[in-house]
C-alpha cells in the first residue's frame, strides 16, 4: 500500500482496511493479512496502557509503539498518530514530533482537526510526509466536546463538518478518517471529496473502515460501542487456554517429556 494506492482505491471504488496495531507480535500477524493499513493509534494509551482516554499518550509512547510495530509489519502502510498537543504547540515542536514518528517507522501521520493545523499539514506534505486527517469524534478533544458524542448532528455542525473536511483535502492530506458521524453525512462528505475518507462508526459509504484490534477481536467484553463488530470471542479464547494450560500443570499433562531437555 501506498499513499497512491489510497487513491486508486477510492476512484475504482475498492474498500480500504485499516485497523489498529500497537504491538511487534500483533504486526506480524497481520502482516499476514491482506489488511491494507496499519494504525498505530494514540488509543494505545487506552488499550495496552490502561489510561481513561488518549490524552495520556506522549510522543515517546507513540515512538517506542510505532517502532515495535514497524519491526514486525513488513510491508504494511504504517500511520502513526500525533499525540495531543505534540502538534499545537510551535512550528518547530511539531515538525520534531512528525520526524520522531516518521524515523521510528510511520509511512504517515494522523492528526485531529482542520482549525489552526492546515498550515501545519501543508508544510509537512511539502516535506513528504503524507498525512491524513481526522474528523468528528476528535477523542484528544474529548473535553470540549463535552464527551464521546456522535459529531455533525446539527445542520450548522454538519456543514462545519464538511467545511473542515474540505480545507484538509486542500492542505494536502492524502486521506480522512470520520469518527462518529451520521452515515449520511459521512456518504456526503465521501461523495463531495477526492481524497478517500475511512470510517468508524460513520456508516457503510465511506472509502474504507478502521476498527481497534483488540475491539475487532473482542478481548474485552465490557466495551461494546454500537459502531464496533466483534470477529471472534477474544477474551473467551484466551482465557480458555490459559485454564488448560493451568489444568494441564495440575494434572501432569504439561510439560511432557517431548518439551523437556
Ligand atoms: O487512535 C485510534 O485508535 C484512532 C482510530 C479510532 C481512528 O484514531
């Protein structure tokens, strides 16, 4: 996958995958998938820190998550994310936090928001870095959002929507992703622009999809977003072998002599 790629996808109307990855082990995996992106998300402050929203991701913690997972992702399109304020603070801050993700294995970043971070990706595309934006449900704003709330609902704010959508295509972003926003207006907003949009929680007419692993894979059952389908019963898996395992040392059965020297 390239930032191209991205491109022919949408004018041949072909579906993008991308999903969330944090960690060396779960890259290779899904280097064996045909998935076409991989997210290193500042979710991974929530999912493998166990912080109550990403505003606890730093720089260092996307660096060191977004180097691990370009050790086992082989080919995969990796985009990191810059974590909150990295990207609001100077110019120069800001660039160092796009270098830092970018040597440490990102083929793209992903910022929030159009307000004040246009020129901010403007120059970064003319330095080559591709980067895609994210509308909507912009989590690091959680705050002045007032909570985690479907975003555009109003006439006023879903034409906000498509305004901020528009001004990102045209500072250069070479893709959207829309986070919990009316289906339609996800569908209006893929329609009026070139650039692909990926949803997740906006309906099935965006460009592509992106999903949290551990969501897809279901690992934790007491979260279950209305946006999110569970592919397999992850916790209920785990937790059933590692109680074989723990049978299996009671009883004897493990380790036999095939595992021992
Ligand atoms: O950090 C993340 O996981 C994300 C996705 C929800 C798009 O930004």
């Amino acid at each position: 996958m390239t930032v191209l790629e991205f491109q022919r996808k949408k004018r041949e109307h072909e579906k993008i995958s991308m999903v969330t990855c944090y960690d060396y082990t779960s890259a290779k995996l899904l280097a064996q998938t045909s998935v076409d992106c991989l997210l290193v998300g500042d979710s991974v402050a929530m999912t493998m820190h166990g912080f109550k929203n990403t505003l606890y991701a730093t720089i260092e913690m996307m660096c060191t998550h977004t180097a691990a997972v370009s050790r086992g992702a082989g080919e995969k399109f990796i985009v990191s994310d810059l974590p909150f304020l990295s990207y609001r603070k100077s110019f120069t801050d800001s660039m160092h936090a796009i270098q830092l993700l970018m040597q440490n294995g990102a083929n793209a970043v992903k910022l929030e928001g159009a307000d004040g971070n246009t020129d901010l990706i403007k120059h970064a595309v003319q330095s080559g870095v591709p980067v895609m934006g994210h509308l909507g449900l912009t989590p690091q704003s959680v705050h002045q959002l007032g909570g985690y709330k479907v975003q555009g609902k109003t006439d006023e704010t879903a034409a906000k929507l498509k305004h901020d959508a528009r001004a990102l295509q045209e500072a250069g972003c070479f893709c959207i992703v829309l986070e919990c926003v009316p289906a339609q207006l996800a569908a209006d907003i893929t329609r009026e622009l070139s650039i692909p949009t990926i949803g997740i929680g906006a309906g099935a007419e965006t460009n592509g999809q992106v999903l949290v692993y551990q969501d897809l894979l279901g690992m934790d059952k007491s979260f279950k977003p209305k946006f999110v389908k569970t592919f397999m019963d992850g916790s209920g898996h785990i937790r059933k072998a590692v109680e074989s395992y723990i049978n299996d040392i009671h009883s004897g059965e493990f380790p036999l002599h095939e595992h021992s020297f």
